[in-house]
C-alpha cells in the first residue's frame, strides 16, 4: 500500500488553507467575527488555566512545543494539582485562588478551560467579559442551551473562543477533508465512528490521590450550583460517571467524533437523532451508560451510527469510516486510508435460474454486452489502497498553534463557539434520545433543539 507522510511544514500550509475553508460550514446567521485586537496582536500570548487536571497538564506540555504562549497564571480546586503545574510551569504561574481573580489579571490575554463539564458555560462566559479569548476543552457545553449564551457572549465581547476537539487541527482530519471535498470517494451515504475500551481508567474510574480530602479539596469550588453538598472524592476526581457533571460518552467521546465528522463531512448538524444506552458492567461507579449507540440522519444527505462500549476493545473496530459509492475513507491510528470500491455487478446466479433459452438471449443482447458484461466478468481494476501518516507533533500543538494564529489575526478558527455548540448539542440529543427512548429533532434555523 503506498504511504504517504504529512509532516509539520505541510500541517501548517495546509492548516492556514483549512481554516480558511471550513469557515464555509458556518451559518453566517450565528457566525461572529471578533474586531477586537488582543494586547499581544504581535507578541506573546500570556494564558492563564482555569482547572490543572489530567488534560490542563497534557496541554501544559503541549504548550512548550508552541512558540510564543506563556503559561503565567494557574487556579484549580485541588492542591495537588496546584504543585504539579507549579513544577511544570518551573514556579513562572502565578496561583490565583479562583477563576475570577485569575480572570481580573492584566497580564492574562487568554485563558485555558479545563474544569469539569458543568463549569464550561460560566467559565467561558465570564471569560470572555472579562475581555479573555478562550480555550475551552470539549465538550462546549453541559446542555444544549447553553451554546447559544456562549455564543451569545463570545460575539458581545468580540472575543475568540476555540474548542478543544484537537484532532480536527491535525493534518490527517484535514487530508480526509479535502480527499472527501474532491469526490474521490464519489455519493457519500454513510460514516460510521467507534471509540471502544475495556479497562477501569478507560471507563473513567481514575485513581484518587492519597492526599484527597476536604482540606486540599475545594469541593464548594468543583460543586458549583450542583446537589449533592458533602465531599465526594469520587465525584470529584471521576465526575464524568456522574450525570450531574458530565453527559457520559456522549459528551466526553462522541463530542470528538461528531466535531471530526461535522469538519471532513462540511456538515452542521443532523436533523434526527435516535440513540439507546445501556449500564451493563460498572454499575456500583456510576450512573451514567458505559454502551451507547446513535444513529443520526444528516440533511447534508448521509446518515451516521455511532458506538462506544466499556466492555470490549474491539481493537479492528476503531475511529472512522466514510463510506462512498467509488471508496472508504478510514481515519484512525494517527493517518488517513482510501480503499477503492471493488465492487461489480455478478447477477449471473438470477440469469442461471432462466430458461437456457432465455439465458442465452440475454447474453447476446447487445445493450447487455454494452451495460453489464464488462462489469460481471472481470473486477473492476482500480488503484489500491492509498495510506497518509501523521509525524512530527504532540497531540494538540496544531490546535494551540491554531488558537495563537487566531488570537493574533482576530480570525476566528474552524473549531469556534458555533462549532463546538453544534458538536456538544448533538451529543446532548444522543443522551436525550436514549433516556426519553424517543427521536429528538435539531432545528436548524434556530441552531437548537426543535422545541416539543
Ligand atoms: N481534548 C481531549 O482529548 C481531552 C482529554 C481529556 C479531557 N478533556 C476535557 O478536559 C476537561 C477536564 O478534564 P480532566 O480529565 O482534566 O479532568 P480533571 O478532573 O483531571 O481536571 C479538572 C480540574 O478542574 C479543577 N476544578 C474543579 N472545579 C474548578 C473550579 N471551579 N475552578 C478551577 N478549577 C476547578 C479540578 O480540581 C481538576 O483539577 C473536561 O472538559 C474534559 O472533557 C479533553
């Protein structure tokens, strides 16, 4: 199979180009563009992070590899969090003791959202009052209606707001893009897209700290305008099992594969959503399904299935397939595959069970000759396989990069409020659908659910 390789110079050409068209995908009804000129148009970008958890230090990292960011102020609920990203950021961030204060620092051009689910909305919005462009880690929202206040917000404040759904920044996403804008896979009907695991942290049961409890933790701080009003260390340091902070797979997984199929398909939002979910296995841990599957009809005219179970890796059934009438598009281990179509048309089995007379006179046929033999005898002969590898990068370096490239031009990137509310409504509809037991219906003309 012949392999290509997508290096970090072609990345960034071809980023440019990306970002570029994919703001074609957005209703001009709901698009903002920022006017506004950061303070660091053509210097460094200082960012501050609200929440240092698991990702917050995955992104830390990632930053030290994208010129021209410094991380200088730092705020989170727990303290041992606090100390790692101090030692990561080698003591430069300054500790704030919450977002707001952190948000009222003159130093801080931008900021990184990494808190839990249900504190995206008012960590993005008060963000961008504060006159902040955001970094907003999926999914945008904890409910549907809070995408169109961030919006909202975003747009007021002329601020730039970018979702974390990396991997539609990074060249294999935008290599199936353009692949899929030439036609090289001819009707596109149907895309389907897997995230399987079947470990304990990969259903979420992450381990606690020794450390844990309610004087390094900040519990009123993680609560937010939750319930339950007594420490929990499970619920703090696992709340995606806990439908009260998080919208489960549909929310922490789907969101990715829904932001990628909405960027290489240059589709919005699909009309219908039907979805079921199931807890089968780790039900003392948690209430939210650890199997979920979607099937979504987009008026772009191809329909989606979507699954994800905790139960079973299925290692041969990972990431994406795009699948066309003249070929399949896979996106999965860090590239891209095209396999051309090889079918062809054999109804020689139904010709055989005529009368021989029959048969034969339709072999002979000359519009048949013309039509059908060509294809019935011989496969089609296409180019084989075709493989496109990614080298070169972290994980979100792309995207940051992308997020400093918007900050400085005031050009809003692919992955903005409007897209990420989209990506984040459909996963919201997945879980609506699979509790009401019901189809749930978007209404594209007010970029919302369609109001019972
Ligand atoms: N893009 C990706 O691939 C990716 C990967 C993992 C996580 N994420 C997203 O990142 C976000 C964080 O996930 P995580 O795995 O790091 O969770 P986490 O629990 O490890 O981190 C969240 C942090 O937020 C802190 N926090 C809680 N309330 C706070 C508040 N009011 N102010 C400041 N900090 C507060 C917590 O103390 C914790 O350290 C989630 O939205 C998740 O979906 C994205």
């Amino acid at each position: 199979m012949p392999k290509r390789k997508l290096n970090r110079r072609e990345f960034i050409k071809r980023s440019a180009a990306g970002t570029a068209t994919a703001s074609l995908a957005i209703n001009t009804a709901t698009t903002f563009i920022s006017n506004a000129q950061s303070s660091s148009a053509n210097s460094r970008v200082n960012v501050g992070f609200i929440g240092v958890g698991a990702r917050a230090h995955q992104l830390m990292e990632d930053i030290r590899n994208v010129p021209g960011m410094e991380i200088v102020a730092i705020c989170d609920a727990y303290k041992g969090r606090l100390e790692r990203a101090m030692e990561r950021t080698g003591g430069r961030a300054k500790i704030y003791p919450n977002h707001k204060e952190l948000l009222a620092a003159k130093d801080v051009d931008a900021v990184f959202v990494v808190t839990p689910d249900h504190l995206h909305k008012t960590h993005v919005i008060d963000a961008v009052t504060a006159g902040k462009d955001v970094y907003c880690e999926k999914p945008l929202t904890y409910k549907i209606e809070e995408g169109l206040e961030v919006i909202a917000a975003a747009n007021k404040h002329g601020r730039i707001v970018q979702v974390g759904s990396q991997g539609v920044s990074s060249a294999a996403q935008q290599k199936a893009r353009e692949i899929i804008a030439s036609g090289r896979l001819g009707q596109i009907t149907m895309v389907r897209a897997t995230n399987h695991r079947n470990t304990a942290s990969g259903a979420w049961i992450y381990p606690i700290p020794p450390d844990a409890s309610p004087e390094t933790v900040n519990w009123e701080m993680f609560r937010g305008s939750t319930g339950q009003k007594t420490y929990s260390p499970e619920r703090f340091f696992r709340w995606r099992c806990y439908e009260e902070y998080s919208g489960g797979i549909a929310t922490d997984l789907y969101v990715h594969l829904l932001t990628t199929i909405h960027y290489v398909m240059n589709a919005q939002a699909p009309d219908t959503v039907m979805a079921m979910g199931q807890l089968y296995r780790w039900k003392e841990s948690r209430d939210v399904p650890d199997t979920l599957n979607g099937l979504l009809q987009y008026p772009e005219g191809f329909a989606v299935n979507l699954s994800a179970t905790f139960n079973n890796e299925a290692v041969n059934e990972r990431g994406f397939q795009i699948m066309g009438t003249e070929g399949t598009l896979e996106i999965g281990g860090k590239g891209v595959t095209f396999t051309p179509s090889r079918s062809y048309d054999d109804n020689g089995w139904i010709v055989d069970s005529w009368p021989s007379k029959l048969q034969k006179a339709y072999y002979s046929d000359p519009k048949v000759i013309a039509a059908e033999r060509p294809n019935r005898q011989a496969q089609k002969v296409l180019s084989g396989q075709e493989r496109w590898e990614e080298i070169g990068y972290g994980d979100a370096v792309p995207h940051i990069q992308n997020f400093v490239n918007a900050i400085k031009t005031r050009q809003q990137p692919y992955e903005n409020a409007v897209v990420g509310h989209r990506a984040a409504a459909v996963a919201h509809m997945v879980n609506l659908s699979a509790k009401y037991k019901r189809p749930i219906f978007w209404d594209r003309d007010k970029d919302n659910v369609k109001a019972d």
